[in-house]
C-alpha cells in the first residue's frame, strides 16, 4: 500500500535549499567517481584549525568539559568576546549582550527570529549570501532585494535604502567584508548608511564574519561604532568559521542589546540548547592566545591575498568576464553578462565540461554573475581559471 504525500509545512514548502552546497555537493560526489574537478564554489579555507585552539579543545575533552554549558555560552569566552569588541572596536559591550550559538548562520536565524514576523519586512542588499531570504521567510516575514551592481562596487548607497524603506520595514541586513563580492564598506559609506536606518528605526544585523580577512590596508567598521543610537538598534553577527578556519566547528556569535541578547538565548535554549561545550573552550584560545592566533590568520592572509590577486588578473584576462578587485573575504565575483549566457546554465556547463565548479549569481540575487571563491590552493586555482579561459572560448 502506497504512503500518502507527506504533508509538509508552509515553512518547508517555501524554504530552498543552499545552492552553494548544491554545487559543493556535485562537485565532490563528480571528485568521488575519479574525475578531476576544480573546486571554485565552497566559501571553507583550506587551512587546518591552528594548533593552539585544537589543542585547547583536546584540552576541555580530557578535563570533562563534555556536559551541558550555560544557553548563551561559556563565561570566560563571552567575556572574551565583550572584551575585543571593547577594546578593538571602541564599541562598549559587557557579557550579557553575547550569544554564543551552533554556527554564523544559525546566528543570524536567531537574530532574525528574534526581530521579525509575519506583516515585517527585511530590507536585504543583492549580492547577498543565499540564507538571508531564506530566513526572512521561514519568520514569516518578507524579504524586500535592493540590487547594488559593480557599478556601486556592489555597495548598497544611502539612496538606494532610503527608496527601499516602507512602513513594514523592520530590518537592513548588511554584511562587510561581503559573502559572495568581497566588497568591503568604507567607515565614511556605512556611516551614511547607518544614519538612514537609525532615522527610520531599523534595525540593523551587521554580518562581520569575516572582519579578519581584508587586504590592501582596508580596516573593518561596525555601524554599533558610530553612536549610542546606532549600538541600540544594531546586531552583529559573527563567528569563527572563517577567520580562524573552524568552519565544521559550528560556532558562531552574536553582540547585542541585552533585551535581545536575552530573547535570542531564551529561543536557542528551546532549539539547541547551547553550542558544543568543549568546542567553546577552544574557541577561548583563540583570544587567550592571540599572539599565535594572530600568526596563523597572517599565515592565512598572506595566502589568501596572493590568491585573490591571481584569480583577479586570471578572470580579466578572459575576454567577455570584467572582475572587481574585492578588499575582502576570499571571493571575487565576475560579470560574465557580456556572453548573453544564463549564468546558471554557464556554472552547469562549466562543471561538466571543464570540471569547474563555481556558483552561479542567480543565488546571490544577481544574474550575470560568478562567485568564485580562492580559498583553496593556488595549482587548483590555475587550473581552474585554465579551464574557464577554455571554457569562455568555445562559447
């Protein structure tokens, strides 16, 4: 006897799947059956977690720090946590405005969870990274997309939000350096920006989970920098996935005003409880022991900047792709519009003609785009931009 569809929820029923993963996901199933595939499209560093924190983790295993932890996180790392946005980014915090949780983007759930409803809606710069919708919808509220195209460098301006603002909005999401364009926010630009949201009483979920990584002497800024207006009306969001290679670690932080500080750990402590205990004490390491911290990030960066400027010259090399340098994160997202191509039929193609995998920017809310990500060894990024320069050739 045949089972009945099942019947799903609204919220499963509108909700898409990652397509970053998707594309990660065949790429790796293509690596398993033999073929010889460049990995442009997963958003993970190739370096190991530094030694120092691994080891602070193997450190809490063997001390039994393996039992529940408080919701919000550990005392010493929220401490730590209040104590760098004080002292390194002359934002007053104190640990009861910190949440640790289960991942960046699990973060930002709850963030939006904690903000938004059914009847609200959340004002979200294109490029963005592919969960924000996502999460908007499944709080039920509605996701309203402001394109910025290179020509702004991909930056949302004052302009653009303050034509984007209805009474229903609730929210600005923005995120710097930025996930998929690297595109990164003068203090002058987010100072702009930040102004039009504190007049119309937005909130704002600042995204800096990859406030370590710029290049080119560019300096990270938060808006909860610019006034005591600003801190009460902005979230940020963060982590240690990408900065300091703890991707598959699956902590991420949140620094708000305590009133939602506290509702957003009241949520989590009926969701997920609190993040791995013994992951947190290595996380701590992290700041407890900065100096060697701070040696495997320059390690990292200088890697990864010697990357980005490789692919660059290699994308715009190719005729018919134009590339933005990006200042920050570890991608670079080309325009390929100029082939006349739908860029999702482009990234299918190029996977199975030239084993490249790269993530089309349809998934980012802008067509005529490619998110090609560098944080993977320089003999595959070659090859890659090889095979595209073939690839763009033939078409």
């Amino acid at each position: 006897m045949s089972q009945p569809p099942a019947s799903l929820s609204p919220w499963a029923l509108n909700v898409s799947p990652s397509p970053t993963l998707a594309v990660d996901a065949k790429a790796k199933a293509l690596k398993a059956a033999g073929e010889d595939v460049c990995g442009l499209a997963a958003g993970e560093p190739d370096f190991d977690t530094p030694v120092h924190i691994k080891a602070a983790a193997a450190r809490a295993l063997d001390e039994g720090k393996t039992k529940y932890a408080p919701t919000p996180g550990i005392p010493p790392l929220r401490e730590a946590l209040a104590q760098k946005y004080t002292d390194t980014y002359g934002i007053p915090a104190e640990p009861a405005q910190v949440v640790v949780s289960p991942g960046g983007k699990f973060s930002c759930y709850l963030t939006v969870l904690a903000l938004c409803g059914a009847g609200d809606e959340v004002i979200i710069p294109a490029p963005f990274w592919v969960s924000y919708p996502e999460m908007v919808k499944l709080a039920g509220a509605t996701p309203k997309q402001v394109l910025a195209t290179d020509k702004t460098g991909f930056k949302l301006t004052p302009e653009m939000l303050e034509a984007a603002i209805t009474p229903r909005s609730k929210l600005l999401i923005l995120n710097s350096p930025s996930n998929p364009t690297g595109a990164v926010y003068t203090a002058a630009e987010l100072e702009a920006i930040t102004a039009v949201a504190v007049k119309h009483n937005l909130y704002i979920m600042s995204d800096e989970i990859y406030e370590h990584l710029l290049y080119d002497g560019v300096r990270h800024v938060s808006p909860a920098s610019f006034s005591s207006e600003a801190r009460e009306r902005t979230i940020i969001v963060s982590g240690f996935a990408k900065t300091f290679s703890m991707t598959g670690w699956r902590l991420g932080t949140i620094v708000a005003p305590v009133a939602i500080a506290k509702a957003v750990a009241g949520m989590q402590s009926q969701m997920t409880s609190n993040a791995t205990t013994f992951a947190q004490w290595g996380a701590l390491a992290a700041y407890a022991e900065w100096d060697q911290t701070k040696a495997a990030l320059d390690e990292m960066l200088v890697a990864f900047d010697r990357r980005r400027k490789l692919v660059h010259a290699g994308l715009n090399a190719i005729d018919g792709i134009e590339c933005l340098l990006a200042q920050g994160a570890f991608y670079l997202f080309p325009n390929i519009s100029g082939f006349g191509i739908d860029d999702m039929v482009f990234c299918e193609r190029l996977l199975e003609e030239q084993k490249v995998a790269a993530v089309p920017g349809s998934a980012f809310g802008a067509p005529g785009f490619l998110r090609i990500s560098y944080a993977t060894a320089d003999v595959t990024l070659q090859k890659g931009l090889d095979r595209l320069a073939t690839f763009c050739a033939g078409l």
